[in-house]
C-alpha cells in the first residue's frame, strides 16, 4: 500500500459555493466525501481507499464575486479512463446542491492519456480540410427543420455557392418522418458535390448526429459512404463516454460539438470546453456574448480559452461563437477572438432569401478580408 | 397540407421563467421559436413549417412563488421516438438561459407509444421478483470505492443474509483498476447465490452500469451470464436514447435510474421523472428531503407522483428516497410515502461494521412491519 498520493494521481476540481464563508469548510469536506467514497470517513479502516481514493480539500478561499472557491483534489483511479465516470466523479451528487457549480478541472497527464480517443483533428484540421491557412473559418446552419430533404438541399448548395467553409444541420435535425437522416444526408451530400465542382472550394456539410450510440453508428456509416468527414454530435444528450467511443471508432470524422442542453448544467460553460475536448471533439459551438444567450464577453473569452491552450497530446480546437450573429457583426466578432475561430450565422443569411449565395459570399469575403489582415500576435488566446 | 394541429400532435411543455411579468410574453414567444424552428418565422414561408412545426405559445402565467409559468406546445413530430431527441427539443437552446426552468410536460400517446421501449418491470415487477406483496421494498448499496471486488462481495453477503431486497453498487462503481466490473459483478452475483440459499429471500444484487453503449452492454451480457436480472443506470451521463435502446435490448432486466449529474440541470425533478420513466426505467432513485441534498417534502412527492401516477401503457415506477437516510427515519419515510417506495438505506447501516447483518435485518423487519400495517389507502400517491 503506498503512502498517499505516491502512486497515484490526482484530479483538482474547483467547485463554487454560493452562501456564507462560515460554512465553506465544512461544505468543501462533504463535497470531497461526496465526489469519492460518499459515506462518512470513520465508518472507514481501508488504508488504501483512506490514502488513495478519498478526496481531499485543498483551499477554501472566497473570491471577489461573492462566491466560495473550494479546490477538492479527487483521484484519477476512479475514473478508469471513461469519460462519463469523469463527469460522475466530478459532480454526479454534488450537481444535485443547487448553490453549487463546477468550475475548473486540471486533469493529471496519465488521465488525460487515458481518456484519449486517439488521433484528433482539431482546429488545424479543420482548416486544412478546407484549403484555409491562419485565417478564421466560416459555417452556417440549414434550417428550419420541417423542411423535406430536398429543400434542405437546396439551401446546402445556396450556401456552398457563397464558397462557405462548413454547413451544418440546425441541431433540432434528428431523423424525423418529414426529413429522414438518410435521405436528407444524401441530398445534401450530392448538393454539396454539385457546388463544391462550381466553386473549387471544398466546402463541407455537416450532418446532426442523433438517438443512441447505435443509432449514431449509423448515421457515421451513412456520412462515410456519402464521402463526407464531419458530422455534429451534442455530447450533453449522446452522453460523453459516447463521444470519446466515437472519436476512437471514427478517427478520420471531424466533430462539432453542439451545446444542447449542456447549459442546463451547472458547470462552468469553459469547464465543459475543457471536458468535451478531452473526449476529442474537433470544434465547439457555443453563445456568443450580445446574441440570443446571456453568455458574458467574459465566458466567451475563457470558452475560447479552454479550446485554444495548449494542452500536451491534445490538438487545439476550434472555438465556435454563435446564437443569433449577423454579418454586420464579423468584424467586432474577429478583433475579439482573432483568427483562431469558426463563424456561424444561421438565420441571418437564411433571412436573404433567394440572395443566399450572394450574402453567403459576402461573409466569406468579410472574414477572409478581415482575418487576412489580421497579424497573428492579434489573435486573441 | 393539413391545417395546424389537424394531423400531429403537440408536446405541451410548461417552463419557469424567472425575472419581469413584462418580459414574459415576448420571451414565451421567443422560446416557442428556440425550441422548434430557431430562426426568424417571418423567413420561413413553408406552410407545413409554419402550421406544423412552428412551437405555439398556450399561456403566460404568474406563479405565486413570482415565477412565470410559460406554456407552450411543440410539434411531436419533431421527436421521431427518440428520447436524447425529446431532451433537445424540449429544453437543448433553452437550456443555456440560466432564468429558465423546463418544469412540466405533457407528451401525447402517440409519442409515448412511439418511446416505448417494449416491456417495463415497474414497481409491480421489482416486489414480485422478491416475493414482496404490496409492502415497501428495502434496498442498500455497496461502498466505499477503492475496496476490492472480494471485499465488496462480503459486504453484499452480509447485506443479503438480512435479508434485505435489493442490493446495488455505489454509483460511483465503474470499471477501476482496483474492482474491475467482470471481477466485481462475479464475486457479488456469487456471494449473493450464497446468502439467498441461507436466507431463502430473493435478494437482487443492481451492479452499476457506465461507459458507452458498447461498455454497458458488455456489463449487461456479465450480468444476464451471472444470473442478475437488476442494473442501475444514470441517464444523464449515459444519455436517455442510449438507456431506451437497452430498455429495448433488455426486456428481463430491471433498471434503476440514478441521478447523477441530473441535478446539474435546470429541470424540475418531478419532470426528469417523467421523462425517465417514458424511457423505460423501472426505479428512480432521488435525494430524500431531510438528508444530504436540499430537496423538499414537496419536491419529493411530486417526483413520487412522477413515478407512481397512472399512465396508459406505462408500469408505475418505484420512487426511490435516498441520500444519508437512516434507519431510524423508516417509520416517518414510510408514512410520508405509502408502502409504494423503496427505501434505500447505505452509510447508516454500513457504519455498523461488524453488525452489518443485524442491522440491516432490523432495517427489513421495520420496513416489513410498519408498511404492512398501512392500508393501501394510506399510500402516498
């Protein structure tokens, strides 16, 4: 039996308390409890599971917002390399203290090592895919669900004309009798095809992954077939074990991540950057800051943050900013997170109509033109 | 083309909002618009989409607590039977505001038709495996992680030979290095063998499912092959299509649903019920009031509601209190809920060492007692 902490390598979780200081400590000592052995410490006599499993409090400090900071350090053996256990271990019981949010992880190498799903494709991959160098990339979504295959379809080839980087399915696209994956997936591919030829540009459709890992296994093998190589997955609803099985299982797909029902989460939306990550996805969606969602400038800057810093055996990915941007935006949108992002606009190009082509083009030339003139040092992370 | 509501059916989902009575409605509007077509309506022209598709608003209410309660319906064909998608249409975008609240839905028989899973054991089920009549069902856990397989098998044993109902790991038991799932699973199952030819009570051993599909359904094949017929699983981290496929591949197998990482989301427990309880499980375990989690008295019987309230073509399911419950609080638990409940008692009766048989023997025998003295009137839901 090694003397603690010998052996074996630990998680730090920062966890952020609402209520009074006073109580802090005592709160930080049940949550370590909680998130490991989750029975009282007496009712213990196991010198491995006391020196090498049992979760131990590292600070309690109070922060300038009010809030409590209390640093638990959990250790890495009871993940066993799962992605979903990682989740579990960090917050499964303590999600249910509703004063309670996960803020920060730092995972210990081996962990990380553990939980590697293998080759990632990452920011650079997704640039290179598309022929683009330093500069910011460009995505849109097809939408409105309710729209047949072929309707879809058209948009696809409308935005692919305006020589756009990546079209997405909107996230509510599952495999629904009025849009089957199957036949949508194929419409647009050809779509795509048919534009990409025009263009030259190798513009990439995305498909919305959905149901069980199953089903989802599925859909990779229609997406292969069609000769596509990115799809989008929502890791909150697919579950992240799930994610990290995918990406072992489908090295050569890139994968966005969606946030879907992620937000209902107490856990700091940069935190989650750092999880999905972690189980390999490529790009993160997420609300940009002055659109539809409350997201701060702030918890942009730490989302990006959480895609971009280097991370030994870990690919940077692409930050993804989104919830109701506009064209107009574009500038505002790469001073602030330099060339080391993905645009989206959905619904402000779908709103030109028959002009799809022409206002896709323009946001493409927008960004190419602003990003281009960015150095890199303005890169923001 | 058929006019609005003629031909499909609508998901009525009712949100809290938190914050101005003013703003309600235009943010009641804007969720109709999130949560279905997510994107401006007056860019969309298609009139199935419009008619069919499009969320509608029913009403906007002020609560007495200061909340509004938003109604809304949302297409049900948007769902396509799955589960994870259900989850995205109801509250995927919404989700990341942090002033709402998914409180209450009401899904139409089709739709819960198309989720079903094929057979549920329910709470019927879960007491004729154990010979139980009407009375409360008794349950208890094995912890602390980090203790090896053989030594969480003697506590099982020691569990069984009181006689209790059912006996399930720790959530926090996954597949680590020091308790393997296969070594785990096989040193419990025949541990259990053991006890229930002593006791002659059917004691069910509930290992701990986690990982992907694939993982899960490996530990499901280690469990049919030891003779278990019992499995908990946490949704939230699994991911709810992936518990209805195995709802489906399983139909001998009863499921209890923990609530890890559910807590984290911003939706009402009775509600995750609910929706648990549509994909398939058969047991939803949750925080007592009173215990280590802030729910309240009137949390928990709305979830018992949840769980208990006649639906066609779903089984009842057993609400499960737990979180630092001890032996002495049985007679009130069991007054609070009626005999349809199964208790869940671990660190109280795991802090008698060495009495682990005898405690939990008085455990089962104050269940038996005082839940067979109640008429079934006096069942809580």
């Amino acid at each position: 039996m090694a003397s603690a902490g010998s052996t074996m390598s630990w998680i730090e979780v920062t966890y952020h308390l609402r209520g009074a200081a006073a109580d802090a400590e005592a709160r930080a000592r049940a949550i370590a409890v909680e998130q490991s052995i989750e029975m009282p410490p007496d009712a213990v006599d196991d010198p491995f599971v006391l020196g090498e499993i049992l979760g131990r409090v590292v600070a309690v400090e109070p922060r300038s917002d009010g809030l409590q900071a209390i640093r638990i350090r959990l250790s890495a053996a009871t993940v066993g390399g799962d992605a979903g256990q990682l989740l579990n271990m960090l917050f499964g019981n303590s999600s249910l203290h509703d004063d309670l949010t996960l803020a920060e992880i730092a995972v210990p190498p081996e962990l990380r090592a553990a939980l590697r799903g293998g080759s990632q494709i990452g920011l650079d991959g997704l640039r290179e895919r598309v022929g683009a160098k330093a500069r910011a990339l460009t995505c849109s979504a097809l939408k409105p669900q309710g729209l047949p295959a072929k309707e879809l379809a058209r948009l696809a080839e409308a935005f692919a004309l305006g020589s756009i980087d990546y079209v997405k399915d909107d996230h509510g696209l599952a495999t629904q009798a009025y849009s089957p994956f199957p036949q949508r997936v194929s419409a647009c591919a050809a779509a795509m095809r048919r534009a990409v030829a025009r263009t030259g540009h190798a513009t990439r459709y995305v498909p919305s992954l959905s149901g069980s890992l199953d089903a989802v296994r599925e859909q990779l093998h229609i997406i292969c077939e069609e000769g596509l190589d990115t799809a989008m997955v929502a890791p909150a609803i697919l579950g992240l074990a799930n994610v990290q099985q995918i990406r072992r299982d489908y090295p050569d797909v890139a994968f966005l991540a969606h946030p879907s029902l992620a937000g209902a989460a107490r856990i700091d939306p940069a935190c989650l950057t750092t999880l999905w990550r972690l189980a390999g996805v490529d790009a993160v969606i997420f609300p940009n800051h002055g659109g539809r969602f409350g997201y701060s400038a702030q918890t942009c800057e730490r989302i990006a943050q959480a895609a971009l810093a280097p991370e030994p055996g870990l690919a940077a990915i692409a930050p993804v900013p989104a919830g109701g941007m506009s064209v107009a935006r574009v500038p505002e949108m790469l001073d602030f997170y330099g060339r080391d992002v993905m645009l989206l606009i959905g619904g402000n190009l779908l709103a030109e109509g028959d002009r799809l082509s022409e206002a896709t083009a323009a946001f493409v030339a927008t960004v190419h033109r602003h990003s281009q003139a960015q150095a890199p040092a303005e890169t923001h992370a």
